[in-house]
C-alpha cells in the first residue's frame, strides 16, 4: 500500500492518488483539472462508502484495516479517464476502485478544506508523465531544402 498524503485546499497534487477522507459530507471533494484537460469547472470526486466509513471510524480502526492491504491496479498507463483496481483489504474483503476516486498529478483541491489519500503512481509512472509526448522538432521547409541542398554540394 502507498504513502497517506493529506492535501489542503488550493494545493496541487504530488501523486497519483485513492481519496480516503475528505473534510465534507459523505467524502465529497471538488477538483480543478484545467492542467490535464483545460477545463475549469470543478469535477467532483468522491470517496468508496466502504474506505470512507474505515477512515470515519477512526484513526487507529484506520490503520489497523488498511494495515496489510494490498492495491491490485493496473500498471501505469497514458490514459487520464480509466482505472481498474481493488483494495484488498487484511481481512479479505475486497473494494472495488473506480475513475471518480482517483486524484490525478497535476489537478487542484477546490472548495474542500482537506482530503486524505493513498499515493498510488508517483514520479514518471503518473498518468500525466505517461500521456505527454516527446515534443517534436519545429523546421521550416525552407531549413530542411537548404539544409538537404547542403548536404548534396558536400558530396559532389
């Protein structure tokens, strides 16, 4: 299982990451993604009831549940709006993970005062890191005729 990271309101995420616990009713929050798709309207976002009614019930029912779980996800991969996973839990239960509790690298916590999540990707295995692409180089035909025109007079 990942590092628990807590995310304040206004701060970006470092991580890919399962939200756990939020400051509002029935685990809501309420994430800016205009750095992933440009959008500025707030997408909302919501704990599983099964992990939310874990955190509620404690700190130390907390840990002591997610002590020896295990995340089964797919391994990294480009695409932004897709999750598949479980959490499989110490005591055999097994709670199915979805796009909506996902916390993407990158967005931004709105209008929430705090969440709590486990990291899932981090670094270049985040999905943000893995949908950029190699920028390509920008010339003009005209560089690329003289440059060619060039290489030909060299050879003769």
């Amino acid at each position: 299982m990942g590092s628990l990271v807590k995310i304040k309101d206004n701060q970006f995420f470092p991580c890919d990451m399962l939200m756990v616990d939020s400051s509002l009713p029935k685990g809501i929050a309420y994430v800016e993604t205009k750095n992933l798709d440009g959008e500025t309207n707030l997408k909302h976002k919501q704990a599983e009831k099964a992990v939310l009614r874990l955190a509620k019930s404690g700190p130390d029912a907390c840990l002591t549940a997610f002590n020896g779980s295990v995340i089964d996800c797919e391994g990294p991969n480009e695409y932004l709006y897709k999750f598949e996973g479980n959490i499989k839990l110490s005591d055999g239960a097994v709670i199915p993970i979805d796009p909506d509790q996902i916390l993407l690298r990158g967005s931004c916590l709105r209008n929430t005062e705090w969440i709590v999540g486990i990291c899932i990707y981090s670094g270049h295995e985040t999905k943000i890191m893995k949908n950029g692409s190699n920028a390509r180089s920008k010339t003009s035909k005209i560089a690329l005729a003289t440059n060619k025109y060039i290489v030909i007079t060299m050879l003769f």
